[in-house]
C-alpha cells in the first residue's frame, strides 16, 4: 500500500533517517574527526609496539598519564571560550604540588605523624585552597583591572616558576605519605568499578528518555527514537569496555574517577546554567554579551577563579603521582592544556569548545607521547610531530568556521 504521493510508509521513513544522520555528521563532522584520529593512532602504535601499547597495562596508564593536564584543560575550556588565554596553569599547578609536598613534610606530619588520613585531607585542602586564591587573584586584575589576560597570566607564569624554586631551594620535596599517595595511584576494586558502569549506563538512558520528553513539551523535533537508542547504547557500550579493560589490569584508576567527576560537573555548568551560556555569548560577541545585560566581568572573574580551583585540584594529583614536589613541576603542561583543547574543538576564536573534545583532546595528546617513546622514537621529534599537530587543528577550526 502506497501514499498518495506514491512513496511507501517505510522508504519515507527511511529517506527521513537518512536526512536526519546527513545532518548529524555535518554538525559533528569535528568531534567525529577527532573519534577517529585517536583510534588509528592507538591502531597504528599498538601495531608498532606489537599489541603492547593496548594492553591492560599500558590502557590503563594512558588515562592515568592524562589526569593531571586534563583537569587544566577542562577549565581551559571556558577561560579560551571566552576569548581568553591561561599561559599560567603549568606553573600554578606545579606551585601548588610544591606547596602541598613542603607542608605535609614540613608541618602536617610534624604535628599529625601517624594520622595518614588527616595529612592527606589537610593536603588537599591547602592545594585546592592555594589554586583557588591565585585564580581570584588574577581573575582580579584580569576582570576589574582591564589587564590583558596574555599579558598577566604571562607575568604569573615567571612569578610561579621564580617561587617554586624559591619553596623547593632546588630540592625535591618528598610527599608520598600512604594514604595520599592513592589519589593518583589507587584503584577502585574491581566490584565497584562495575557498580560505577551500571550507574552510567542507568544515567545515560535515563538522560535520553528525560531529554526526548523536555523535547516533546515544548515542540521540538524530536530525532528518531532508534538512532537516539544507539547513540546512547554506544557510549554506554564504550564505558562498559573502558572498565573491561582496566579491571583486567588492578581495576579504575582514583584520578580517572575524580576527573570524571569534575569534567561531569564543569560540562553541566556549561551547558545547562547561566554561567556557562554568559560564556559562550561572550566568547560569541562580547559587545553584544555586555549591551545584553551579562556582567562580561563577573563572568570572566568566576571562570579564571574556577581555573585556579582546578589547578589546585591538578596540582594536588601531580604531588601525588610524583611523590612530591619538584623543580621542574608543571613544566610545558600549560602547552599541552591550550593544545588538548584546541585538538578538541575549541575555536582559538572564542565562543566554541566542549569538555569532552577537550578530554579527548588530552587522550590523543598523551597517546601521542606515550605511543612515541613506546615505539623509541626521539623526544626531538616528539615536540615536533605535537607541534605539526596543533597548527593542523587550528587550520581545520578557522576552515571550518570560514565554511559557515
């Protein structure tokens, strides 16, 4: 049985599909990209290295590596949005993986010497709170000075580096207390990292069907359900293997945990408050953002003070996964921040960028380098291969924004 215009029921509904999936990779052709650089190099280095680079292993070791710059490259996603630049979160994160190493040795184990738990709590709270007041600062002189942020997160980044060496007196400052060391290097037992994949599992269907019924509410065109289903039942199937793969090797990783954590948190201000669209609209036409109404300064002030709240978080974990606090903390990893977002999709333009293209931006980043020493190839062209790599993606944003 035939419509009146001639077409089956099932060849419209086909045609409508095949529109809607057309329109989809069109939007996403970006993050599509980026999906699929990452798996041909873990393709390409885990055939180099003979299966080694993708075993449970050194899996799990790639997101653990990565846990330290993403935690900067997930705030840096707001501070380049809105049209922004941070030069100082290596440093700020190393200051901080100081500070926390000369206190706990110094004075908290002084005063608490067989209470682990107390030292590491104490730890984090003095790191956190650090960062924390160094991104009011600048955040400060940025917003209500009229300071440009190149030029005072520039002049932080040598003040950070001048008071490392001053903390650590050229020294390595130990910090590997027990209980504190398991921030970045414990594992959650494997039982429970399964009970975290069928809560995610659970979130995400349950996020669909919440999401199609806010559609339908308020009339918006609803994508078929099936393809809606499989988009939902994909992620869900990647993060069902992700905890596969590191219960294979001693089960998820704490730092990966508290990442996802603060990347969930951060990606739903950015999405779904005022804060995180002030933002983007910023980013978008900050003259337009200011005769609209939105406090242009309150904003830029809150993110570069959740930027310094998120290098105390990165610097906290560097303490941990080191050991203790070094000269050389937080060298480069500002660089490697800016270029993970950008890889991610975030237009150096302003107005455009996501959490997660900034996660995968660090995956592919630390895939790189670690897929690169795996296979004995130079550092010399390890920095030059990142360095082909960030102008490329910088290329492709202002091609594709030009193409709009």
């Amino acid at each position: 049985m035939t419509s009146q215009a001639g077409t089956s029921p099932l060849a419209s509904r086909t045609s409508l599909v095949s529109s809607y999936l057309v329109k989809q990779f069109r939007a996403n052709l970006q993050a599509y990209t980026l999906v699929l650089a990452l798996a041909v190099i873990w393709i390409y280095f885990n055939w180099r290295t003979d299966g080694i680079f993708l075993n449970p292993r050194n899996f799990s070791n790639l997101f653990r590596q990565m846990t330290v710059t993403a935690f900067l490259s997930v705030g840096m996603v707001l501070v380049i949005v809105t049209g922004n630049i941070d030069l100082s979160v290596g440093k700020l994160a190393g200051f901080v993986s100081v500070v926390v190493a000369y206190y706990q040795t110094n004075i908290l184990v002084d005063r608490f010497p067989d209470q682990n738990t107390l030292v590491m709590v104490l730890s984090v709270i003095i790191g956190i709170a650090c960062g924390t007041i160094f991104g009011v600062l600048q955040g400060y002189i940025i917003a209500y000075m009229g300071v440009t942020a190149f030029i005072v997160t520039l002049g932080s980044q040598w003040f950070l580096n001048g008071a490392i060496l001053l903390v650590t007196e050229s020294k390595t400052i130990p910090a590997d207390r027990p209980v504190f060391e398991d921030i970045a290097k414990g594992y959650l037992p494997a039982d429970v990292g399964w009970i975290i994949a069928a809560l995610v599992v659970v979130w995400l269907l349950y996020s669909m069907i919440r999401g199609r019924q806010k559609k339908a509410r308020y009339n918006f065109k609803l994508s078929p359900l099936p393809l809606d289903l499989a988009k939902t039942l994909g992620l869900a199937g990647l993060f069902v293997f992700f905890v596969y793969r590191v219960n294979a090797y001693k089960g998820l990783q704490n730092p990966v945990l508290l990442l996802a954590i603060c990347a969930m948190a951060v990606a739903y201000m950015s999405n779904n408050t005022r804060f995180g669209r002030y933002a983007y609209a910023i980013g978008g036409n900050r003259e337009a953002a200011r005769l609209s109404g939105i406090s242009v300064r309150r904003n830029i002030f809150s993110i570069f003070v959740l930027m310094g709240f998120l290098c105390g978080v990165s610097g906290v974990t560097l303490a941990s996964y080191v050991g203790g606090g070094t000269i050389a903390a937080g060298n480069g990893y500002e660089l490697d921040a800016i270029a993970a977002c950008i890889l991610g999709g975030t237009s150096t333009l302003g107005g455009e960028g996501t959490v997660f293209g900034a996660i995968i931006g660090s995956l592919i980043m630390v895939s790189l380098t670690n897929g690169l020493q795996m296979a004995n190839i130079s550092s010399n062209y390890q920095y030059i291969l990142k360095g082909i790599v960030l102008v490329l993606a910088v290329y492709v944003d202002v091609r594709l924004k030009r193409s709009r």
